[in-house]
C-alpha cells in the first residue's frame, strides 16, 4: 500500500513520537509519505529512511498545495493527525478514491471557546465529505466525544490504545544519571510535556513547594518547552524552590529521564490518554496522573500508579511522599506499571492493529 500521513509538526510530542515509531513497522511493507506545516523537524532523523518527508508551509495556499501533492503522490490511504493536518487533510482529500483515517489524540484543542468552533468544523466534514473516514480513538472516552461532539459513525469508530516501543539501554541508573547529569543522590520527581495550560504544571510546583523540607535531596525536573514557561520559573522562584527546579528544555532522549527518576508526574487538567505514562511504565517507575478519563484507562489505582484529583496539590503531594518514604511499595508499583506496558501497550502491537484497520 501507498500511505500519506498528514501532521501539523514533526517536534517531539506524543503523537509526532507515536507517528515516528509505528511507521517504522509500516515502512518495511508499505510505501509512507509524510507531510507536515509547522515548525522545525527536529523529530525527522527519527523516521525509516525510506520514508519521504514533505513540508507545506502553513498559509493560504496550503489546502490547494496539499490537495496537488496527493494528487501526484496517489496514495491508497491518507492518514490525518492533530487539529490543522485533520481538518486540511480531510478537505483536501474530498471526492479522491483514497481511505481516509484520522486519529484523535484529545478531547479539547485550547480548552477555551475557540474549541466549539473547531467541533463545529470536524462535525460538518464528518458528516459530509468525510462521512467515511475511520476515526481512530487513542481512549474511550476520545471515542465518546468523537460519536457524540463530532458526530462520526458508531461503526466508523475504532479504540485504539498508544504504544511505545520497548527500549534495552544496558545501564544502571547510576549511569543513566551521569549520562544526563543528575547527581546520585537525588531523589528525582519528573515531568516530561508541553509547557502549556492543559498540563498544568503549576500545580506539581506548588506540591514540590509542600515537599522541599520534607524529602531530602529533592529535585523536580521539568522536560519540555511551551508559553507558559516563562511563567513557571517566576512561580518557582516565588515559592522559593528555584534551586530545587530544574527546566531542562525539550529532549532528544526522555527515555534516560524516565529512567534516571524515582516517581513520574503528570498534573493536566484534560488528557486524551497520556503517552509519557506509557514511556513511566516502560521505565519501571511509578506514576502519580490526575484523575482524569485517560489516565484511568490506564492507571488502577495503588496497583500501577496512583490517581489525585486535579489540580490538588496538597492530595498529590502526600502520595509523592507515600512513594518517597515507602520504597518498597514505590518498586512494586512500578514494576506492574512494565507488566502493563509488555502486556498491553509495546508498539508492535500498535503497528499491527493499525494495519489491520487499513487493510480490512
């Protein structure tokens, strides 16, 4: 099969990493083209080097620019994913003899009202031009808000869980700690992701604020770059942790980060799924995610990780504190959280079941 897949940017998010990692698979038999609008691809030596890469710049003249390009390319499947590439591929593909998937990686966009407009946009081309697109759901509850906000199909909606693929980096974590400049003796909360509103991360600073004088050798590390980020390191320094904060920027390499940290955190107020939960569980480390429908598809409760209510900090510091004082019980939790991620979510198994949704 021929396979264009449309993305907005090739950086290093959830769904640009899971694009990289399951195309792997893919490009050993089928033919991948992939063509993004935003930003620099600093994702793009992560893909097989048989996969061609386009760039359309984002303007005025993208939606003709794209349509021409699948014209030319002649795919048996396009493949949308995130806001810009799903609504511009969409439309672009209309009335081509081409399979059309889309994959929902979320629930809200903005989180604000601009969000209705986009629904509204999704739920016109679903019911018209893109009746017959597969939607592919990251979570259940996706799914739900695919059937009831944008109005696809029931039988053109599939559930299908992020994967990440399974990593051997032949180290201890003394070693990964040197190779990414954590002193051995901390005790290392992390937290990988955008530094953007939906995840919240002020309320992980506000917890590290209640901890400080609580858990010896603190530190916090923040992985990732967004607007808010500004923002966060003056909170850090009004609460006075600035020298327990660390902002480490965007990694080429989070599976070290994982794997050099005692506990994960991830505080969003609305969550799809999660994929760095997946890449915490990998790493044997355990979790603690707001208690949101993603999440709890993936965490039970004290089994694999924990659950708070979001925004609480004072309920997500006392568990960070659980994890801290009870080690024990913190290498259990983790180690069920690798026994999900072998059982449930390795990549290869993701690679299949996509597959199978395009071939059926």
């Amino acid at each position: 099969m021929k396979i264009v897949h449309i993305i907005t940017g090739l950086d290093f998010g959830g769904a640009e990493r899971l694009l990289a990692n399951f195309t792997k698979y893919h490009a050993l038999n089928h033919e991948i083209e992939i063509i993004y609008f935003k930003g620099f691809p600093r994702l793009k030596d992560e893909f097989n080097a048989s996969i061609k890469i386009h760039y359309i710049p984002l303007n005025l003249s993208t939606p003709l620019k794209l349509r021409k390009l699948i014209k030319h390319i002649k795919p048996d499947i396009v493949h949308t994913h995130l806001g810009h590439s799903d609504l511009l591929g969409l439309w672009a593909s209309r009335g081509l003899n081409i399979k059309l998937f889309c994959t929902m990686h979320n629930i809200w966009f903005k989180w604000n009202y601009k969000d209705y407009l986009i629904f509204t946009l999704y739920y016109i081309l679903f019911k018209t031009i893109a009746s017959k697109c597969k939607v592919i759901c990251i979570s259940k509850i996706v799914a739900q808000h695919v059937i009831n906000t944008l109005g696809v199909k029931k039988e053109n909606v599939y559930v299908v869980y992020n994967g990440v693929p399974d990593i051997e980096l032949n180290k201890n974590k003394s070693e990964i700690r040197q190779l990414v400049n954590i002193e051995p003796y901390k005790y290392v909360i992390l937290f990988v992701g955008r530094l953007e509103k939906q995840k919240s991360v002020h309320t992980l600073l506000i917890a590290a604020a209640e901890l400080k004088n609580k858990i010896p050798n603190l530190k916090v590390i923040i992985l990732g770059d967004g607007t808010l980020k500004e923002h966060l390191i003056q909170l850090s320094k009004k609460l006075e942790i600035e020298n327990i904060i660390e902002f480490r920027g965007v990694s080429q390499n989070p599976e070290l980060y994982f794997a050099a940290s005692n506990v994960f955190i991830l505080p969003s107020v609305f969550e799809g799924l999660g994929i760095v939960i997946l890449e915490a569980f990998r790493a044997s480390i355990p979790v603690i995610a707001s208690d949101l429908e993603g999440p709890r598809e993936l965490i039970k409760n004290g089994f694999n990780g924990w659950l708070f209510p979001a925004g609480d900090h004072k309920k997500l510091s006392s568990l960070i504190l659980k994890m801290a004082e009870e080690p024990e019980l913190s290498a259990k939790v983790g180690k069920n959280g690798f026994e999900s991620f072998k059982n449930k979510f390795e990549i290869s198994n993701y690679a299949k079941q996509i597959e199978l949704l395009y071939l059926s």
